[in-house]
C-alpha cells in the first residue's frame, strides 16, 4: 500500500510558508515599535535636559537674586494707645532697616526724611532693578499714611527707570 504524502508535504509547506509570513511580519511590527519608542524615549530625554537646565537656572539666579534684584519693604504701623504716633520702618535687602518716627500731623520733615533716604537706597542701586512695596494688608497703618507713602512710592517708580512698585 502506498501513503501519497504529496498533499500532506503541501500543507505543511503552505503553514511553514504562513509561519514565516507571519514571524516576518511581527519582527517588522515589533521594529517599528522599538523606533517609534527609541524615538519618544529621546524626546522625553531632550524635554528632561532642558527642563532641568531650566531649574537650575531658576535656582541660581534664586540664589544669586540679590545680584540681580534689589527690594525694600515699607511698614507704617502706629502705637495703638497714642495714633499721633506712627513708624515709617523700611528694610531693604542688605539688611538695613531704617526707623523714622511720624508724630502728629505735620510730619512734612519726617517724609522728607523718608523720602530721601529710598531716593539714597534707589540711586545706590541704579544698576539693577528696584522692589519697593508697601505692606498694605496691615491693619496698623493710617489710610492717610498709606496714601502718602504709596505717592511717594510712585513718584519714585515715575523718576527712576529702574524702580518698580510691588502690587
């Protein structure tokens, strides 16, 4: 008796045929996938370097912000039991702090003296730019104080290109 395996070899042949086929196509789907990762993974890399180039760029000039930036802080708070008396205290960012007391209603030559004294600071400063502000959201300060230093504030930001008034 006689096996004819001629159509046993063709099956076999046809599912090798379609085992290569399909191995070829997957090894290609998986090639493509590897580069389209290769290629994410270097963007996210590029993104990551300069996003940590960014930060530290950030923190050096945090660091160093007092060789860029120069800023003083103006408090006016009064004494609760005698309001005819009042504190311009202005603290700047080489730690001086400067007192002027505010007594009665003429204090013309107190705010002079204040005056002067920023106009001092701001010039000793002109090469880098200048924050004054005013701390408004205190409870102890007189509106008509507040008015006042807050002119003087502008009149300075309107004089000096390199003052700035915070808020």
């Amino acid at each position: 008796m006689l096996i004819d395996l001629t159509s046993l070899l063709d099956v076999i042949f046809i599912l090798l045929l379609v085992i290569i086929c399909s191995y070829s196509y997957e090894k290609q789907k998986n090639e493509e996938a590897a580069v389209a990762a290769q290629e994410s993974f270097s963007a996210k890399m590029l993104e990551a370097e300069a996003n940590s180039k960014a930060y530290a760029d950030l923190m050096d000039t945090k660091n160093n912000l007092k060789d860029y930036v120069w800023a003083a802080s103006v408090v006016v708070p009064y004494e609760p039991d005698n309001i005819t008396l009042r504190h311009i205290k202005v603290l700047t960012e080489d730690r001086e702090i400067i007192t002027i007391d505010l007594v009665g209603n003429d204090v013309s030559e107190s705010i002079k003296e204040f005056k002067d004294s920023l106009e001092s600071y701001v010039k000793r400063h002109s090469d880098h730019p200048v924050i004054l502000s005013l701390n408004e959201d205190d409870d102890n300060i007189l509106y008509r104080d507040e008015k006042l230093i807050n002119g003087i504030l502008e009149e300075l930001a309107k004089t000096y290109n390199n003052v700035y008034i915070k808020g």
